[in-house]
C-alpha cells in the first residue's frame, strides 16, 4: 500500500501471474494475500474512496493503522484461517421510482480483503462468462449491453420481455452460490473466508442483524458473485436459443410475438424462481412492444435509441436541486458540481439520439443558471451593480434591478442575458451538454 512499504510493497505482479496459473489451484489464498495482490487491490479501494464500515475507520486513516502492525495481524489470522469479518453497515438510499434500495458498508480493511479476492477470482470466472453479460466485467459496459439490444431488435425481434427480479442482492441463496464458486475454486480456505463474508451480518443503527440471505450491495466482491449466481440464467437462455443482453440483474430477452414472450415469461420465471431461487416481481415482469421497452435508462423506439422520459425527469429534478436558492455555496462552485453534474449525464445517455433534446436542455439550464445568480446578488443595488460591470448599460442595468418579476422571469429578460451571455456562462466552467453529445458521436 502507498506509504506502507513495510506491509506490502508498490508493485502489482501478483496480478499478472493470476491470469496464467491453473483455474483448479489449491493455493488461491495465498495468491489472495501475495503482497502485490494485497497492494493493488488497496490502490483500487482507495481510488474507489467511500465511506467508513461499523469501525469507523475511513480510507484516509488506514495506512496509519495499518503501520502500526495491525494490519499483519489481520494477514496472519487470514492465514490460519481464524479471521472473522465486521459486520457491514446498513445504509439506505432513496430509488428513483420510490422506496429505498440497502447497501452494506464493509469496513476498509473489508474492503481491501474482498478486493483481493475478487481479483484472483475474476481471471477464473470470467472467461467462463457469456458474451451476453456486461455488467461489472472488465472490457465491458452498460453502452454495449444497450447497443446489443438495438441490435437485435434492428434484426427483427419486435416484443421485449422484461422480467424484473425483486431484491435480487437481498435473497441471493447462501448454499446454491456457494456450490457455484465451488466448482472452479477447490481451495477450501478461500471457500469459507468468502462463506464468512456472506454471514458476516448486518449493523442497522446498534442492532446485528444475521444474514441469512443475500450479498450485500456496497463491497467489492458483490458484483462478481451477483454474475457467477446469474450465469447459470445465460447459460440456460443461451441453450434455448434467445436472443438477449444482461447487465447485473437487469436483463432484456427479445421475442419475434406477444405469444412468444409470454411463454418465454412464464418458463424463465418459472426457472429464476426453481433452479437459482429468485424471486420475479410479477407486477413489473411484462412482455411489451420493443418501442416500449427500457432498458438501463434508454428506449428503443423505431430501433432509435432515446433517453426513459423518466431518467430525463430525474435529471431535470437534480439540477432544480444543485440551482436551489437555499445552497449557500459560491457560484463558482455551483457551477462546478453542475458541470460536473452534466458531464456524468451526458458520457452515459449521449450515445442515444438527442442531440436537439440536448440544445433545449441547455437553454433550460442556462436560464435556471441565471436565476441562481439573480438570487445570489439579491440587493437591487448589488444586481445593478453586477450587471453594469459585465457592460449592461445604466439604464438597462436599473430597470433589472428595480424590477418586480421574479427570479425566472427575470432570468428571461435581455439586460441579465447580456450580463450572463452564454459565452460567459462557458468562460466561469459551465458546461454544455450539447458539447458534450458533439465529443462523443464526432470525437477529434
């Protein structure tokens, strides 16, 4: 680890000489806690940042820790196999279509353990993997799992069945996962290290809740062992001959009629809920119109990519928040978190069709942009003020001022337009989603 060079030193090599030893190794915990393993997989949980586990401990103050001894300790009682893991920390966040969905925290040194492992068992499980699964896999992305599925209906597939899986992380079943790692990894220490992890419970305010089920969202090793459950679905629907994309537990399977995805439906649900006993929310489970299904946030109307009018409303709704008047920030760093903001936005939704979607939003943004600085000079003499200093005249400069309209009128009128031009709006960091739609589809 950075400045632990007592502990683990700064090379990665471990890594490379994961990828050629034998999938069916008795050894993979050592390879596990091989100190280059060790080091790269701290690097990525640092970069990764995050909060702090029940311990409280946070990432900036573990090397501290760990040079204090303890953390060899930790790698002894790995290595006896005496090592039990803390409990995660349960933390709820809010989904967009209401309700919460619950993360589990693991501690740092948690972290780092489930790192290390996910690393040597990824070069096992992966190439094993099918060419239909994108989620969470090197190489791999949510814009190819989309781009597939525009692909397939382009090739004539016109009704999408959709089957949505409820609490997928939630009730992943302990003993049926566990029989799955088993058949590439024999190395009985690795096997029980990762049941420990699965049963290492859960901290809901000072209460220890058992996990009998599930893998908690949150930690490192989540998404690998999330595919390696789902895998055995790819295969099936792979050996029917469906046509499909997956991205974690969200996937899309593509029928040629309504009759068709409805038998499909019925047998998949059938099989998710027998063989890999997952629960189908049958409520949200459906076959529709391919022009009426979504996928990872996009629809597919006319084989055309376009954004779920639902994540644009959600998009809308967070820059209400970031323009709020009742921030108290700068608005220079205002407009740095919006950028920001609209950067992430629009590298993930600019591969749809939007490029006229993306000049109206820009209007929009830049007028809500312009009522948040009305509101910040507040003072009619500081609004004149303002104004006159980035070349509105006199005149002009007091009648906006003086004025009765609110803030969004306001920000219509043509003296605050002149004062915060779009060119100078650019030239303070705010960015421009269409500049951003023009990057991707015609890069340099």
């Amino acid at each position: 680890m950075t400045d632990l060079n007592t502990q683990m030193p700064s090379g990665s090599d471990a890594i490379q000489r994961t990828d050629v030893q034998p999938a069916f190794s008795f050894d993979l915990l050592e390879r596990t806690l091989s100190r280059a393993n060790l080091q790269e997989a701290w690097r990525r949980v640092r970069a990764n940042k995050g909060a702090a586990g029940v311990d409280g401990m946070s990432i900036d103050e573990f090397p501290a820790w760990a040079r204090t001894g303890r953390w060899q300790s930790v790698v002894d009682e790995l290595k006896a196999g005496r090592y039990c893991p803390a409990p995660v920390r349960r933390v709820e966040i809010d989904k967009p279509d209401g309700g919460v969905r619950l993360l589990g925290i693991p501690t740092v040194k948690d972290r780092v353990i489930q790192q290390a492992i996910a690393q040597v068992l990824m070069p096992i499980f992966d190439p094993g993997f099918s060419d239909n699964s994108f989620g969470f896999r090197p190489g791999r992305s949510g814009h190819q799992a989309v781009k597939q599925v525009q692909t397939i209906i382009k090739g004539g597939r016109r009704f999408a069945v959709d089957v949505d899986l409820s609490k997928f992380f939630d009730r992943l079943d302990h003993d049926l996962l566990m029989t799955l790692l088993a058949r590439k990894v024999e190395d009985k220490r690795l096997l029980r290290l990762i049941a420990r992890y699965l049963r290492a419970g859960i901290m809901e305010g000072q209460q220890l809740i058992e996990s009998r089920e599930g893998v908690p969202q949150g930690g490192p090793l989540s998404p690998l062992l999330a595919n390696i459950m789902l895998d055995p679905l790819d295969k099936e629907l792979e050996r029917r001959g469906h046509k499909f994309a997956r991205y974690a537990d969200d996937f899309t399977i593509l029928v040629k009629s309504q009759r068709a995805g409805e038998r499909v439906l019925h047998s998949i649900s059938c099989y998710l809920q027998n063989r890999l006993k997952l629960v189908v929310n049958t409520t949200k489970s459906h076959v529709v119109k391919t022009a009426h299904c979504q996928f990872l946030g996009f629809t597919f109307r006319y084989g055309r990519l376009q954004v779920q009018p639902r994540k644009l409303e959600q998009f809308k709704q967070r820059l209400r928040r970031l323009t709020n008047r009742n921030w108290g920030v700068s608005m220079r760093y205002q407009l740095f978190k919006i950028s920001q903001f609209i950067r992430g936005w629009i590298n993930y939704f600019g591969i749809a069709n939007c490029y006229q979607l993306c000049v109206e939003l820009d209007h929009w943004i830049r007028r809500r942009v312009r009522m948040a600085y009305w509101r910040q000079w507040r003072k009619p003499r500081t609004k004149v003020r303002n104004l006159m200093a980035r070349g509105v005249r006199v005149q002009a400069a007091v009648a906006c001022g003086i004025t009765s309209k609110g803030p969004w009128r306001s920000s219509k009128t043509p003296g605050i337009n002149q004062a915060l031009s779009d060119a100078y709006l650019k030239s303070e960091g705010l960015y421009a989603l269409r500049d951003g739609w023009i990057k991707l589809h015609y890069p340099e």
